[in-house]
C-alpha cells in the first residue's frame, strides 16, 4: 500500500477562509479552556466533599458519600446530555430559557466536567486524609484549634502531599476527556479532528497531529505535577517519583 502523504493540508484554506490549521489551534485553545475550568471546579469541590466524608458529622458524610456514589457511577457523556438537555427543562421558564439560548454552550461542559470529575477527586481526598495517623488530628484538638482549622493546618496540606500522585492521573484525564464534549458541540480539538476529517479525507495526517497534541498536553501536566510534588514533599515522610 503506497499511501501519500499531504502535509500541506494543514495550509489549505477552509469553507470559512481560514487554513485548517488554525482550525487546530483553535480546538486546541477550548480544549484548554474547558479542562482547565473543569479542573478548578473538580479540585475546589472534590477537597470539600472529601473532607465533610471523613467529618464526625453523619449527615455530612452521607451527603459527601451519595455525591460521589452517583456522579462516580454515571457515565460522562450522559451526565453531560443531562446538563444540556434536561436540566434546562426542569428549571422555571425564563430561567430555563436563558440557560438554552444565552448560556454558552461551554459552560454545561465544564460545569459537566469538572462535576463528573469531583467525585473521583472526593473519593482521593477522602483516602489521603484517613491515610494520615489519628494522633495528628487529636494533636490539633488538643492544642486548641478547632475542627475546621485541624483541617486546614494539620490534615489537609499532608493529604494534599500524599495524593498527588493519584491527582497528577485525574489532571492527566480530565484533558483526555475534555473530547468528550464535542457531543454537545464544544468545538474543542476533537470536534475540530472531525471536521478536519470530513472536509479533506486525509486521515493519517490528521489523526497523528491531534494525537501528538493530546500527548503534549497529557506530558505537560505529568511534569508540572511533578515539579509540585517535588517542591512540596516533606523529605523523609513521602516518597516522590518526579526524580
């Protein structure tokens, strides 16, 4: 089989004017920005829900466990079609209305996203904070603080320590599975892939360039967690792969 290849497609023009190109970039740019939204959320909402699941609290705790129970057992690209077509529909008139017509389609995705993606963050946070030895908590409440402040400055920046490796793989993912999203038309760099795809035919060329980008990405935040944990390690106590 004697395939040519045709480089310069990259460097042809589009139907809308542009060199298909920076149809790549500009994928590239949403499935940057769309990742890296959802990441805040997942980060910023998983360490809460990890930390009220290992809270004495039952109440709590049962709410943190059925958050993770539910958007953990769901798949992405259904929790995804619901953000975008049902919970519109559910929501008041004008509300609902808004979120159809005015609210970026974006949005939903990250929001999707980076909720999908909290109840794995959750579920490591709850692991690295009962990993830690009872006595630091008890250590904490002797000395005076209170509950919320044992948290902060005791518990939390040792589970932190203790986890990131398994964050390094859900920061690794979650820029994988930003692709999901050009199924409700997020024109992220798998959307692009596509009309790249149907637009010119030439499959090899292009299925290599989006898979060398989505390795970049994936290598990228691989050595910037690395670089975090080898900053923030306490030496002696937790060992560290990024040598």
């Amino acid at each position: 089989m004697n395939y040519h290849w045709n480089w310069a497609i990259f460097f042809e023009i589009a139907d809308d004017g542009q060199r298909y190109f920076m149809w790549i970039l500009s994928g590239l740019g949403w499935t940057l920005l769309v990742a890296i939204g959802a990441l805040i959320i997942a980060l910023v909402l998983g360490s809460v829900l990890g930390v009220i699941r290992t809270m004495p609290n039952r109440f709590f705790a049962f709410i943190g466990d059925a958050y993770v129970e539910l958007f953990r057992n769901i798949p992405l690209i259904v929790q995804l079609f619901l953000w975008f077509h049902a919970f519109p529909e559910i929501l008041p008139k004008g509300p609902g209305d808004w979120v159809k017509q005015s609210l970026p389609d974006f949005v939903p995705a990250v929001f999707g996203l980076g909720l999908y993606t909290a109840a794995r963050v959750a579920e490591q946070v709850k692991s690295g904070i009962n990993a830690l030895a009872r006595g630091q908590k008890m250590a904490g409440l002797a000395m005076g603080l209170t509950l919320p402040q044992v948290y902060r400055y005791v518990l939390m920046p040792m589970a932190y320590r203790i986890i990131l490796p398994t964050l390094t793989s859900e920061a690794m993912n979650i820029f994988k599975n930003s692709s999901v999203t050009y199924a409700v038309g997020v024109a992220e760099l798998y959307f692009q892939y596509k009309q790249i795809l149907e637009k010119t035919n030439q499959v090899f060329e292009i299925t290599i360039v989006v898979t060398v980008i989505y390795f970049l990405l994936a290598f990228a935040v691989n050595r910037i967690m690395a670089w975090i944990e080898r900053r923030v390690r306490v030496p002696g106590y937790i060992a560290t792969g990024g040598k």
